[in-house]
C-alpha cells in the first residue's frame, strides 16, 4: 500500500514555483486500468483481430500480398496495449502537493495548481475494484456570462480521498474516511450534524438517455443484420469451393463471428446504460445537507459543497409537486456563478458527473429555507 509522502524532517521543502513550504505529498496507487480504457483496449484488440483474420482469407483465397493488412493488425494491436496499459504508466509518475495555499499537480516538468480558497467543490470517483481509492476532482467554477468557464484538476488513485479533500479544507480527518462503500452520512467531519437527507423520487429520461436507446437499437439491428449477412457469406464462399475445413474458412468464420459480437456487446452496453443503468443509480443517489456540506452521493461518485459557497438556491418546479433544486455558488474571486443548468448547463452534467444540484425532491421549500435564510441572516 502507498500512503502518503510526508516531507523531509530536516529542512523543510519549499515549492519551486510558489515558494510555499510543502505540507504533504501524495503518490497515487497502482491500480488496473479505467473502465474506459479497458473497453477501448478491447475494441482495439478485436479490430486487429479481425483484420487479421480477413487477411488470412484474402491471402489464402486470392494469393495476394497481405503484409499492408498485417501491419494495420500490428498497429492496432499496439494501439490496444497503449490504451490498456498507458493511464497506468503516466499516473505512476504523478506527484500531488499540499502548500499552506495550493493543491499542485506535478508530473516531471508538468504542473497545475489550484488555489485551495478557490475550489468550489470536490468531486470523488471511487475506484470500483480497489476498495479505498479512488480520483480527486477539484473544481472551480468562475462567473457567469461571457467568461463563464469551469476548470478543474484532477487528483488520482489517492488512497482515501475524501481524507485528502479533508485536509485540503484544513479540517480533521478521522477514522471513518476512506470507505467508499459507507454513505456520506457516516463519514462527516468532527462535530458536524445532518440536518436534512433524501433521494431523488423520480427517474427522468433526458435527451441523452434516449439518444443511448437510439444507438442501442442501431447497434442491434446491425448485429441482426450482420449475423444473416454472414450466414449468406459463408454460403456463398462454401459453394464457390471455399472448404470448410480449411484454414480460410476458420478465419473468415472467427472474423465475423467477432464483428458481430462487437456489435452486439455495443447493443448491450448502451441499453444498459439508457434502461437500467440510470434507474439504479436514482435508487442509490442520498441527499445530505449538514451544518456545513451539501453532500451527494450517487454510487461511486461524490459530490463535496462547503455551505458557504452555497449564495442562493434556485428551484425549478416539476410534476406531482418535486422541485429540482439549483445551488448558485459563489467564491473567492467568483460571485453568484452556477453549474447543472440554472444558467444553461446539462442536468446531468459532462460524462454524467455530478454537479450542484438536488433533483425531483419533494420538500425544496426545508432545503432552501436551510441553505438560503441562514446565508441572508449572516448577510
């Protein structure tokens, strides 16, 4: 297990670029390779198989030159181990840095920093299959209008990062971080209190989640089509005197029966993620205001919001009396600027991350009487 690196006992290191006395260091941990890149690796990996394949048939039908095609299958077979094993190796290198001011992100001559007064708030993406780790996400979110931009800097593969996130803010880090699987309710800060918890309680569809069941759909009929298409293929190279036995056969058969298969996983995958990928991470979204957070978890992914970033709360109603509830933000150097739709954003957010908002609730009137009349009172 990596922990993290404490500084030098003896003299003091200082950052090269600020000139801050540096408090912590954080080395992220190994760990297997992102969702991400292990489906491109996969895709990658069956593209060059294919090729391969048909070009063992051209080669053994036709008796032409087939090293172009080999080498298009050697490319992607590279191109395949580079996306499975390349985020691990660039983020082996990575270093994360605690000032007394900023959160720098350092690998070899590149960095990003990050004033620790700016962040709006944190997003934490728990690692599905390494219990205990899981990517920093701190963003900030500067005015509305014609600058209005987010930027953000992403802290990986920390061993438990909602303790690094601790102490970032400067607060007390205790016993109970670090467990992804444990709601958020159960891992707040020292003396901190739950004054309000919910869940969504409905399950919208969204232009994006019909668009996932239009490609669903496509990809399956051309799986459909595909699987009778090469049926009549192989029929129709069996009676030209293509044996069945031979090695052409064996190819061309492997080659389409994986391009299909592709096809078909694409099919699964996205109405997974348009029917029944959505509605199970509605039941697992919880709402928790504290004293001092606004906190969402919705499965792996946590969404961190210090109240006092929190300038006004915007309510947009819905049917049978819910309320989806905007949080206007706002911060150091960057006032009253919102994410997650009250000034256009998506709902659901880039890549489904989440943002700053608490969807089809039943009481918004408690939550904005929690979150706005305390801000006006100390106004």
């Amino acid at each position: 297990m990596r922990a993290s690196e404490p500084p030098n006992s003896g003299t003091r290191r200082r950052d090269s670029l600020f000139g801050e006395p540096i408090k912590k260091i954080w080395v992220p941990r190994a760990v297997p390779p992102p969702i991400l890149g292990r489906v491109g690796s996969s895709m990658l990996g069956a593209l060059a198989a294919v090729t391969t394949c048909f070009a063992v048939v051209t080669g053994r039908t036709l008796h032409v030159a087939i090293g172009g095609m080999l080498v298009l299958a050697a490319w992607l077979s590279l191109l395949a181990i580079a996306t499975y094993y390349g985020p691990s190796w660039w983020r082996r290198e990575i270093r994360v840095l605690l000032t007394s001011k900023h959160v720098i992100w350092r690998r070899g001559r590149l960095r990003r920093s990050i004033d620790r007064r700016a962040v709006s708030y944190a997003r934490i993406h728990w690692h599905r299959s390494v219990s205990g780790v899981g990517d920093l996400e701190l963003v900030r979110a500067v005015p509305v209008g014609a600058l209005r931009r987010t930027l953000s800097i992403t802290l990986p593969d920390l061993e438990a990062p909602d303790a690094v996130w601790a102490e970032i803010r400067g607060v007390g880090v205790t016993d109970a971080l670090g467990d992804g699987a444990r709601p958020v309710g159960q891992r707040l800060d020292p003396s901190e209190r739950v004054l309000w918890t919910d869940k969504p309680q409905t399950d919208d569809w969204d232009v994006q989640r019909y668009l996932t069941l239009l490609i669903a759909l496509v990809a399956g009929l051309c799986g459909a089509r595909a699987i009778v298409g090469g049926v009549h293929a192989l029929q129709v190279v069996v009676r030209a005197g293509l044996r069945p036995v031979s090695w052409a056969f064996g190819a061309l058969v492997l080659g389409l029966a994986i391009s299909v298969a592709a096809v078909l996983v694409t099919s699964i995958i996205a109405g997974y993620h348009a029917i029944w990928l959505p509605g199970r991470l509605n039941h697992a979204t919880r709402y928790v205001v504290t004293d001092r957070r606004v906190l969402i978890q919705r499965g792996s992914q946590e969404l961190h919001l210090d109240r006092d970033r929190i300038v006004d709360v915007i309510d947009a109603p819905k049917d049978h009396g819910l309320k989806d509830l905007f949080l206007v933000l706002g911060g150091h150097n960057a006032h009253a600027h919102a994410l997650a739709g009250a000034f256009g954003e998506k709902l659901n957010g880039a890549k489904g991350d989440l943002l700053p908002v608490l969807r089809a609730v039943a009481d918004g009137d408690t939550v904005r009487a929690i979150l706005v009349v305390p801000v006006k009172e100390a106004a």
